[in-house]
C-alpha cells in the first residue's frame, strides 16, 4: 500500500467519526454523553472483558504481567470515572450577570490519539471515556504490538454501544498494519492530538499543525532522607517498581539515598524483595541489560524470575528477589543505568546529605524524565515545598508508591490518568495530568455591561508613591 493509499484510509476513518460526531452533538445531552463514557467504562471493568483484555496484553506484547494488568485496568477506570461522575461538559456552565459573559462546553470534535503498548488496554480506554464524554468522537493509533488488544477492547465497547444505541463509528482505530504515514495523516486531520509513549510520535504531534497534547518521558527519582521511615519507604518503592513488572512511566528509576541512612535503607530494602548489587558488579549487569546501546528486549516488563536468569544473576540473589537495586554514582549518557529502564531495576545513588541529594535528582532529572515527577520519602514537611519550588519536575510525590499515586490514587488528589503532563521541562503543552477539561473547550456569549474603567491613579498610584513618575 502506498502512501496515498494509506492517507486515504485515514481519510475515510475520519468522515465517519465526523458524521458520528455531529449527530452525537446535535443530540446531546449530558446524560447522554455521560452514559457513553459508562459504556466504555463496563466494557473494559466488567471482571471477564479485563481479565480477557490484560491476558491478550501481555500475551501480545510481552510486557508486564496479568494480576497487576487487571488491577490496572479495574483501578484506572474506576477512578476515572469517579473523577468524571459530576464534571459538567455539556450545555451552559456559568453565567454571570456581573461580567455579562454565559459559557457554554463543547465538544473538540474527533480526536486522534496515539497510544503505546505499555498499557494498551487502559490507556485507549481512558482516552475514549474522556472523549466520549466531552461529546467527541475518537480514532486510536496503537502501536503494533498493542494492536490486538485495542481491536478486543473496542469490540467489547462496540457491543456496549449496541445496548445504548450509540454509534460504532464515535469510537474507532485504524486498522492494521499501522505505520508511520497512517499515524502522521491521523495527527494531521483530527481536531486535537494526544499522545502517550514514543516521544519520536509526540514531537510529530506538536509539528503536525494540529492542536497537540503530548507527555513527557518518565525516569523517576526518588529521595530518601535521614527522616524517612525507611522500612515503609522501602515497601512502598518495592510494590511500586514491580508492579506490572515496571512496565509504567511512573515506576521508580533512580533512588537517591542520603548518607545517614544508606546502609540501613539497603538493608529495607532487602527485606522487602530487593536485590543489591555491589557498583563494582554494576558493569557486568549493564552490559546484559543493554544490549548495542538499546534496553534487551529479553528483560523489558519481564517478571523478576525472566530478568534475574537474563542478568546472570541466577543462583548469586536470593530466590525471592522481587527486584535488582543497582549502586551507581555516573549520571547522563554514558550512564545508562540513569536513565529509566522499563524493568524491575532501579539504580541507587548515595548521596552526602539532603542538598547533595537534591543535585543528584536535578541531574538525573535534566539527563532524562524533566517536568515528569520527583519522589521523596521523609518526615520533614517543608522539603517537599522546597523541592517543587526549586526543581524541574510538574509533581513531588511524598511517602507515598510512586507508580500508584503519580497517575491519581483514592488517597491522593490528582485526577486518574496514564498520562502526565511535563510542562515546559519536559517539553509540553500542559504540566498537569490529562483529564477531561482537556477533551472540551468552551463558547462564550458576551454582552454589554456598565463600563468598568479604572482611572490612571487607580492604576499605578502606589507604584508613583514608591517609585515616583
């Protein structure tokens, strides 16, 4: 197929999702809006859809593992839909008589998501759920080894859709094979891009001359500092990084571990599943887990048992090993343990004390991850403020599992999302996590109202009393 022929797929995917789209507009309601999003929620909540869906995942990409996929799928959603239950996007929202401006949410129209193959059930879902209930319609690029679960996952929201009344063609993907002219023609010709994963795919997105929402690589850092609890520190970041076998952007990479408290948080960590390898040993583990410059596709999202053998570790950690803590020092490219590693392994920098420590972070951070997210463990209250005063990163999260809460979590505030934003760090149009205010916008009705002029000294009276004129 060429390349025109390819567009012209596209092409036809995009008529019918804006003919479903119009008439999902001209009859909308908010109830009706809010019952589609229901729809594709159950189809990938419902107990047998998502065990189906997370074992088709990992059988088909080889990435993370199905208990954790199934909790993903199940805790996403819900969340999501908890943060959306009452979030108002049709019809007049406000109006003020004081300002004489009535607004009104819209629809955006068809979307174009791009998404990656790390979660490639709850990631579209949670695209499609903000889409449908914005009033959009929504076409999916999945990455080719995520293919088979985005054509099970919209089966399952296509049969739900069948119950309600509602058009196959509001959500829909493009077919296989994909392709890089496929997604470049999506990102040209719909109403707003996002996409998660490849950041080759988000700086297309922000070329494509289409309105964009992209998200940043992931390489998180955690602190731990002389007041930290270590031993829930250490169970935290051992449930967070093995979870769906370090598959997530959240999943923490680096460990930056103040002096005071260095051996006795190894120690932590042992006793929570960690294996620890020595820096002179680092070498020989770095050499197995990046093979001619790129991550050994043998120990991405593998379970702990698969990358330990692939390590050469076998028969030198305990039997139990949940996960490999590598001590380093190296920081940027010549480094890669630095750099985030999509598996159960995570680097451990020692550091002087809390200041040595945050420079350390702030390095890791600018080599890779800026604008993502920082983690802290500690009993002092005044260090996280001062850390998201001071460092490149959109979120700090503290004493709590990384891979749980950056994405939003019952016992924190962030809205439920697989995808954050990096703000300008990390080289986004938003630094916050996508939500649903991002798949609406608004019109306003502006009217006339008495003058509000202020006079000149109103103005810049005390700046003239300070400064003079």
């Amino acid at each position: 197929m060429n390349v025109f022929d390819e567009e012209l797929v596209v092409d036809e995917l995009m008529a019918r999702a804006r003919a479903a789209q119009a008439k999902f507009e001209a009859g909308g309601s908010q109830a009706r809006y809010d019952r589609a999003a229901q729809a594709a929620a159950w189809a990938i909540m419902e107990p047998g859809r998502n065990r189906d869906l997370a074992e088709l995942a990992v059988r088909s990409t080889g990435l993370g593992n199905v208990a954790d996929k199934i909790t993903k799928n199940h805790r996403k959603t819900l969340g999501l839909m908890r943060d959306i239950r009452n979030a108002q996007t049709f019809g007049i929202v406000s109006d003020d008589p004081e300002t004489g401006i009535t607004t009104i949410m819209r629809p955006i129209g068809v979307i174009g998501a791009v998404v990656p193959s790390t979660n490639p059930a709850a990631t579209p879902a949670n695209n499609i759920i903000n889409a449908l209930k914005g009033g959009n319609a929504i076409i999916l690029s999945p990455s080719p080894k995520g293919v088979a679960c985005c054509e099970r996952l919209l089966d399952y929201i296509h049969a739900e859709f069948d119950k309600i009344g509602e058009d196959h063609a509001l959500v829909q993907m493009i077919p296989p094979p994909g392709g890089k002219a496929k997604t470049q023609r999506l990102l040209e010709t719909a109403d707003l891009a996002i996409v998660t994963g490849s950041q080759d795919n988000v700086r297309r997105a922000y070329s494509s001359g289409t309105p964009a929402i992209g998200v940043g690589a992931g390489n998180v850092t955690v602190i731990i500092d002389e007041t930290a609890d270590l031993s829930e520190a250490a169970e935290k970041i051992a449930a967070s990084k093995t979870f769906d076998n370090a598959t997530s952007c959240s999943s923490e990479n680096a460990l930056v571990v103040v002096d005071e408290i260095y051996d006795a948080f190894l120690g932590a960590l042992e006793a929570h599943g960690g294996a620890i390898v020595e820096k002179a040993d680092a070498g020989a583990i770095v050499s197995k887990l990046w093979v001619d410059g790129h991550l050994n596709r043998e120990v991405i999202g593998r379970d702990a048992d698969v990358l330990v053998k692939a390590l050469g570790l076998a028969g030198s950690v305990a039997a139990d090993t949940c996960f490999i803590a590598i001590e380093t020092a190296g920081i940027g490219p010549e480094h890669p343990l630095s750099g985030e590693k999509l598996s159960r392994v995570v680097a451990v920098y020692r550091a002087r004390d809390f200041a040595h420590a945050e420079a350390l972070a702030r390095e890791i951070l600018e080599h890779q991850g800026a604008g993502h997210s920082l983690g802290i463990h500690t009993s002092d209250t005044q260090r996280p403020v001062d850390l998201a005063r001071r460092m490149p990163t959109c979120r700090v999260i503290v004493n709590q599992a990384h891979c749980f809460a950056t994405g939003g979590a019952f016992d924190n505030g962030l809205p439920f999302s697989l995808s954050m934003g990096c703000g300008s760090w990390g080289g986004n149009s938003i630094d916050d996590n996508l939500h649903w205010r991002h798949f609406v916008q608004r019109a306003r009705v502006v009217r006339q109202i008495s003058p509000r002029e202020p006079s000149v000294e109103e103005i810049f009276g005390d700046y003239w009393n300070e400064a003079g004129k």
